[in-house]
C-alpha cells in the first residue's frame, strides 16, 4: 500500500485545516519543563489531559505537580537522562490527575535548547487509552483495505492516485508506487480513462456515489484477455466537510459478466428455436421452407444463409448423398443481412452448380457431419466457394466465420444449411453448431414434407391433365374455348373437369364437374366418371336422364360426390337443354342483351343416390355464348358466394372478345394467388 498527501495540505506552510486533525482527537498535549524542572509551557491540551489550568501549573515543579511520591525518583531519572544525553524518551508512565486519580499516558520527551544554550526538555503526551484507541482503529483501517479482496483506490482532487491496496495492485499488475502521484490515464491508458475521470469528477463536484460503472479492456495483469470491472466511486470528505478526494473501489466482474453473457445467449437460442418452430414450415412448398429457414437464422446466427438441397434429391431419384465424388446442388434460398459481397459469391434461388468432392458443402453431405471453421483463411475460403472468382468476393466482403450443417429428414440428407459471418467479429463455435443443428434438423422434416406433397402434387396434375380432353373439337355452329388450373395449394389438386363431347345430328354435349375431394384419387375418380359421361352422352339420352345414370355410378364410388352440370346444344332449334347435379348455375351472355345466371332446378350431387334431375330449355341463339365454371373460379374465404356470383356476371357483361381472351380475363380477375381449388372453365358461342 502507497500513500501521499491531499493537495492544499502537506508541504504548505501557514495553510489552516478546517476541522479536527488526528492531534485533536487524541488530545496531544504539550508540556515545556526548564532545567530545574520547572514548567514553563502549558498547552490548553495539558489541561484538559491532567486537569490543572496553566495559572495552577506554570512555575511549579513538574514531578510534584502530576506524579505520585512512589513514582517520583524514577520520574526524575528519566529527566535527567534526557536532559543530560540528548536522546528522547517514549513510553507509558502513571501520571496523577488533578482529581487524585491515577492514569497512564503515554509520552514522548526530547531535549530542547534555546538561543543562549539554556536546556529543556519538552513532554508530548496523550491518554493511553486514546492512543491505544486510535493505533485499534488504524490497525483495523489498514487490514480492512490491505486484506479486501476488492481493488480499493483514493484519488485527490485533482484525480492522482494517493493510496492503492493490494487487491488493486493485483488488478492493474502494476506495483503501488507506480500508481502513487499519477493519473487514472497514465497507469492504464488502454482502458476508457476519459471515461471514468469524468464520473470521478461528477462525484467530486456532486457528492453524489456511483455505483456498478462498468469497466471493459485489458491490464498488464492480462494482457491477452479482456476482462470487465465493476467500479463504484464515492466522495472523501475531512472534517467540516473538508473534501479530501474520491474513492473507488473495484471488482473483477469478468466471469459474472461472461455468464450473463452465456445465459443470455441461451435465451436468445431459445427464442431463435421457438421462432423457427413458428414461421419455418408453414406451407408445403419447398423453396418456400427453405426461405424461411434462411430469413430465420439471419442476422441472430449468421450474416449470410443459403439453403442448397441436391438436385437428385428434388428429383426423387435416389435415397441419399454418395460417400464420395462431386455433387449437384439446387440454391433454394439466399439471405444477407446487409449488402455484402458474399451475397453474389452464393449460387442464386433456382440455379444448380455443381461442387466438387473437396468443396465443404460437399463433405457435409457425405458424412452427414456439420462442418466448421471458426476462422477462415484464403484455403478455406477456396473450399467453400463454388470458383475461385466467388472466393474472391468473399476475401472482399471479409467472411472469416463458416458452418455448414447437413439437412436430414428420415435418415435421408437432403442437402446443407450454408452460414457465413462477415459483421458479426465472433467466429462460429460449438454452441452455434447445436443451435444450427437443430434448426436445420426441424426444417428438414418440413422441406422433405414438402417435395413429397409436391411430388403428389404433381402426379395429380399430371393424371389431371392426361384425363381432361385436348383443344376442344371444332363442331358445326359453336365455338368453344377452355381452361383447367389445378389449385396452387400443395395438395389440393385432382376433382375438376370439363368436357365437349360431339353428338349426332351436330349436336355438342357441354360437361363441367367437381369431384369432392383431391389428390391423385379425386384426380382417378373424375377420370372415370368422365368416361361414363361420354358413354351415356352417345346414347342420345336427355341431360336430366345422363346425370341419373352418373348418379347411380358415383353411388358405387368410395365416399366420393361430385357435382356436375350436363347441357347439349342443338344448333338446329337454337337451343340448349341442360340439367344440374348439386353444380352452381352457368351464366348465358345473350348477344343483344345483358349477361344473366341461368335458372335451373338443382338437383342432388352425383352419389348422394336417389336423387331427381330435370332438364331445363335454354334459348341459345347465334352471337349468344354459355360459361360453365367450377366453384374454384369464384370461392373465396371472404366474400359471400353470391357477391362474386354478380361479379362474374358483370365481368361478362364486358367481355365480349374473342373466347380465348375471355377465359384469360376471367382468370386474371377472380383467381388469387394461393388458391384452394382447382378450377375448369368453358366458355361456348353460337355461330349459327
């Protein structure tokens, strides 16, 4: 421990001190005694020590005065010692009080000599039982701060270090006397000296502590390690408020502040996990999971995602990733959390590049292993970009960091969740590699769901298509136009069709239904029902007469109905007979007139059984056209059937163009993005 002296206070002569010094509170009195032993000088502290006043001391004999007879000659002895060799004399004698009593003081004599060489002997003394008060105070004021495991500091006034204890020496790893004298700034100036000079000031200026500063950087004591300090400040203040400097006091906080750190690190991995388990999966579209998947890991775990998938596995062709050999891999995401170079370094959404067996990415495939490189050099960079040319930019946008962990679902690698750092100054470690584990591990599962419904999807598009008829065939006084849209929803695909059956005589069968139901059974069950509709269509039956016999087949169906609307145009009498089965109401678009719905009788859905269909006449004459629709054309969650119903009507009030751009125009106008339902439409006109 060091110490020095508060300004304005040691080393100036004549300077006054506000308040009690250490003399007045010990009561230190001084006592001058002649040759003789007689007293000449009596302080005003001599009387409050032994009790006699100057007037009743002054002139008399010292050892008469305040020493008891059986302690005299030793008394006088010890004078003479002092006066005779020079040196000073110290220690604890009895004294008696003016009261008669008895007490030890302690004592410091030493020879004094005036101008004429005349002797003296000067006596300093002190109640021992306040000396012994005041060394248990200063004994237990120098262990409390020697021995405090916290750094403990006084600084004057002008913000120099006067006292520093062990702890703190052990802190800074310079010795206290270093410190002695000099600023904050000078012995640490790798630290935010400025900083805290400035709250000391504060304190100085206020009076007001302050508590729990927090400290960052390095000391000589660790010069390799940052470390964090919690410091409190508070003002030092004499007697009469005699401000004397500031105190600090200084605590190693580092391994508090690194398990908050860890803990809040821990929550964030969790919010991230919950986060991912809410918004990544959320529709059966793979590029659209592997979207999320990336706007989720970025920028809580890595500056730059990409999420690749092996383009052999999209294509259903194998059951997993080869041990060794090059790899073709499809970019479904790419996500930057700001603009950076490492952005065009990644293969963009929808491209396939091929990587070879040394590339990273590929490695993770084969092994099935996360791969990571906590600090990336210019030969990993060359292993983790696709071409030298993307390494570059890499190097450029100063990516230092790398993890790739593999996409497994079912046992299956599916492909990588690529992550680079470039902002973010730490590098990967083995909790991001958990973290990121876990999180390609969920949507993993979500992907594969999802290019498998895609593949279902596509099956029933497929058998969709291959069961619908082609380009509608050209017949004698109708023009016919048509369209199927399968539903662009993952699964939702397989029960709408349409059809234009040729009959005898020039007539023209006109077939729109809806099987409930989708996927690849819905998409067999309308097939099939089809077949049956233009096999009872050649029989030259009434519409009403063909949908009981339909009945009757969907009856024996497994728990499938579908509705149907079944019309046949007769271009001799100008004319369509048509008959409903549970289907909405085509609308009739009269030449010279405004579009309407078409009133029929419903009748049941085809299945439900025992049903009554009946055929209604429609005029139909040149110039006049028929739309037959399936409900995917105008349902919607959010409007009522009827208002869209209207709409429909009035957009064909307007469409009077060719059939092929009114079938185009309808679709633009009620389809929304995301639909449900598949829908098939067909729009017919009369020639004549």
């Amino acid at each position: 421990m060091t110490a020095g002296s508060f300004p304005g206070t040691a080393g100036r002569v004549g300077v006054p001190l506000d308040g009690e010094g250490l003399l007045d509170v010990l009561g230190v009195a001084a006592v001058v005694v002649d040759a003789r032993g007689r007293i000449v000088l009596w302080s005003p502290q001599a009387e409050s020590l032994f009790g006699f006043g100057a007037d009743e001391a002054l002139g008399r004999y010292v050892a008469r005065l305040i020493v008891d007879e059986e302690h005299r000659e030793e008394a006088v002895r010890l004078f003479a010692e002092v006066l005779a060799g020079g040196a000073s004399w110290s220690g604890t004698f009895p004294v008696r009080h003016k009261d008669g009593t008895v007490r030890p003081v302690e004592f410091r004599n030493m020879r004094l000599t005036d101008d004429l060489g005349g002797l003296y002997a000067l006596g300093i003394a002190a109640d021992r039982s306040a000396v012994e008060r005041a060394e248990a105070e200063l004994a237990l004021s120098d262990r409390l701060v020697s021995q405090s495991p916290t750094g403990l500091a006084v600084l004057d006034t002008e913000l120099r270090f006067v006292l520093v204890n062990p702890a703190l020496e052990r802190i800074n790893g310079i010795a206290a006397a270093l410190h002695s004298g000099r600023r904050f700034s000078d012995v640490l100036p790798g630290l935010d000296a400025p900083a805290l000079e400035e709250a000391m000031r504060t304190v100085l200026a206020s009076g007001t502590p302050l508590f729990d500063l927090s400290l960052t950087g390095r000391t000589p004591a660790d010069p390799d390690r940052d470390h964090v300090w919690s410091v409190s400040l508070y003002r030092l203040e004499g007697g009469e408020r005699r401000i004397l400097g500031v105190a600090a006091s200084v605590t190693d906080v580092t391994e508090r502040h690194r398990a908050d750190a860890e803990a809040d690190r821990a929550r964030r991995r969790l919010a991230l996990v919950a986060e991912a388990s809410a918004r990544v999966g959320t529709t059966l579209e793979v590029e659209r999971t592997a979207d999320e998947l990336a706007s989720v890991v970025v920028p809580e775990l890595a500056d730059v995602a990409a999420v690749d998938v092996l383009d052999s596995v999209l294509a259903l062709r194998r059951p997993g990733a080869p041990e060794r050999g090059p790899e073709l891999f499809r970019a479904l995401a790419v996500k930057a959390a700001g603009p950076t170079e490492a952005l065009p370094a990644a293969d963009p959404p929808g491209e396939v590049a091929m990587y070879g067996a040394d590339r990273l990415v590929t490695r993770c495939v084969h092994t099935g292993l996360p791969v990571l490189v906590g600090r990336a050099g210019p030969d990993d960079l060359d292993r983790i970009a696709r071409s030298p040319e993307a390494a570059e930019m890499l190097a450029a946008a100063g990516v230092h960091s790398y993890l790739a962990v593999p996409l497994i679902a079912r046992g299956e690698v599916l492909g990588a969740l690529d992550l680079k750092r470039d902002r973010n100054p730490l590098p990967f470690d083995g909790d991001d590699v958990l973290l990121a584990t876990e999180l390609a591990a969920r949507a993993a599962v979500s992907i594969d769901n999802a290019r498998w419904y895609q593949s279902v999807r596509n099956s029933a598009v497929t058998l969709q298509r291959s069961l619908l008829p082609g380009v509608p065939p050209e017949r004698a006084g109708l023009e016919v136009a048509a369209r199927y849209q399968p539903a662009q929803a993952s699964s939702e695909v397989g029960g709408d069709w349409y059809d234009v059956i040729p009959l005898p005589d020039d007539k023209t069968a006109l077939v729109v239904g809806d099987v409930m139901g989708s996927g690849i059974d819905a998409a067999a069950t309308m097939g099939r029902l089809r077949t049956a509709t233009c096999a009872f269509a050649d029989l030259d039956l009434s519409p009403a007469q063909v949908l009981r016999h339909l009945d009757r087949i969907t009856a024996g169906l497994e728990h499938y109905i579908a509705t149907c609307l079944f019309a046949v145009h007769d271009p001799v009498r100008g004319r369509c007979r048509i008959a409903n089965a549970g289907h909405l109401p085509p609308v009739r678009v009269p030449a010279d007139g405004p579009a309407e719905l078409v009133r029929l009788s419903t009748g049941v859905p085809l299945g439900v059984g025992g049903g009554s269909f009946r055929t209604a006449r429609v005029p139909f004459r040149p110039g006049d056209r028929l739309v037959l629709f399936t409900d995917g054309l105008i349902e919607t969650r959010d409007e009522a059937i009827d208002d869209r119903l209207a709409l429909l009507v009035g957009l064909l009030d307007e469409a009077r163009g060719p059939l092929e751009e009114t079938c185009d125009q309808l679709l633009r106008a009620l389809r929304r993005p995301g639909a449900p339902d598949d829908v098939a439409l067909l729009v017919a006109r009369s020639t004549g």
